[in-house]
C-alpha cells in the first residue's frame, strides 16, 4: 500500500485553547479509517486541519508525499480531497440536482461530469427520484445521501466525512454504512471517517484512532479494537 495521508505532531489551537495536542495520524491508499471518540475530543479539528479550513500552529500535514498544510481550500478540492460537512450543509432552495453539480464547480469535463452524476444517482436511487425537488425539503437522511453524492461529484481520491450518521433515523444509518463501504470499494476511493457512532464506524473500517481531549488515546485494527475492554468501556457504551 501506498501512504495516502498523513499528520505528523500536529497541534491547533482555538482561542488559545488546544484542539489538537501533537496528533499524528496516517491513511493509505484504498483504506478506510475512522476516527472515533466523543463530542469535542478533536475529531473534526483533524479535519480542518486537513482540508485548510483551521491553520495549524505546529506539525506537518501530507498527501501523496507533498506538504499539504498551507494549501488553499479549493487547491485542496482540486488536489482529489473532498469533505462531507457535519450538519450536512445543503443548499435548501436549491434543487438536489443543483446541489450534486456543486460538487463539480471545479471540473470542466462535461461529459464526465454528466457520467459522475449518473454514478450518483445510481447510488442513491431516491435521489433520482427527488432531483427536481428543493433540497430543503429532503429529509435528513436523504440529505446525507445528497450531500456525499454532492462530494463524489468532485471526483476525489479521499473522501473525508464529518458525522454521517448524525440526526440519521438509524435503518437509514445502515444504508449511508453500505454506502460507504461500497465507494470505497467501487470507486477506489479512500475514507476518512470522523464518527461518534463508534459501532458503526468500527464496523466498516479498516483501522481506526480513539481520541479524547485533543490526542490520540488509542489505535489499532478496527476488529481488534471492537474487542478491546478498553474500547467497550470508554466508546462503546459497555460489552457488546
């Protein structure tokens, strides 16, 4: 395997207070990681820091062998690296055909683009169904199906994702979980998972990272930590 991504000591700061403290983290090319660990533990700092939306105060962020922190948000996007934001973030007047195709602001294959489009709704036969319809009035569930459509639009190589399963009615939480694995499977495409549901993300991940309050507190196989007494203890709500 090939070293997709990497964070090497990185630290980050809000207000002066510590979001990060010396984190390093890696993905190869074709895995699935999850991060794992509670509210406010520093899992979707990780993700600013990656994507450029928080600047790091110290460390080194990597991607395909090339410094990556310092880059702009849409050189990012342009580089394969696209983000599925907590809270899902739709345009909600716009229609969820409208929404898919601002994921590909930055290509200029229309053919392709129009191939993409296709996979995507492939994928999420509802939303076929609903392409004409206003995105507002989508329900959560569908919306996170439009909105990782929305990503795959892009194109990427990585596919970073904020909290899928948030406010999702849980038979609608194992589709988005077959969902993800199928694209990366399919599409060759490597996850980065940032998830509270810890059953769910180590289930459909290769390896994993728990964290709490800014480091990492654990790492290892994902079977393996859904094993782990201390796992179960701390994220998992007991044995399982």
């Amino acid at each position: 395997m090939t070293q997709m991504l990497s964070l090497n000591n990185v630290e980050l700061y809000y207000d002066h207070v510590y979001a990060l403290k010396g984190v390093s983290i890696h993905l190869e090319e074709g895995e699935t990681v999850a991060l794992i660990g509670a509210n406010g533990a520093g899992k979707s700092s990780i993700l600013r820091a990656i994507t450029g939306l928080s600047s790091i105060t110290q460390g080194e962020v990597h991607y395909m062998g090339a410094r990556l922190d310092g880059t702009s948000a849409a050189d990012i996007v342009k580089q394969g690296i696209a983000m599925v934001p907590e809270g899902r973030r739709v345009f909600p007047y716009m229609s969820v055909k409208d929404n898919l195709l601002m994921g590909a602001f930055t290509r200029t294959d229309k053919a392709e683009v129009k191939q993409s489009m296709e996979k995507v709704l492939e994928r999420f036969p509802r939303l076929r169904e609903r392409a004409g319809q206003q995105a507002g009035t989508l329900s959560g569930g569908e919306q996170q199906m439009m909105v990782i459509g929305r990503a795959l639009m892009a194109k990427p190589r990585l596919l970073l994702l904020d909290e899928p399963s948030l406010g999702i009615a849980p038979k609608l939480v194992q589709d988005i979980a077959r969902a993800i694995v199928a694209i990366s499977r399919d599409e060759n495409v490597s996850v980065l998972l940032v998830e509270q549901n810890s059953r769910m993300a180590l289930s459909i991940s290769d390896r994993a990272y728990a964290m709490s309050t800014g480091s990492i507190a654990l790492t290892g196989n994902s079977a393996d930590l859904m094993n782990d007494d201390r796992i179960k203890a701390a994220y998992l709500g007991g044995d399982i």
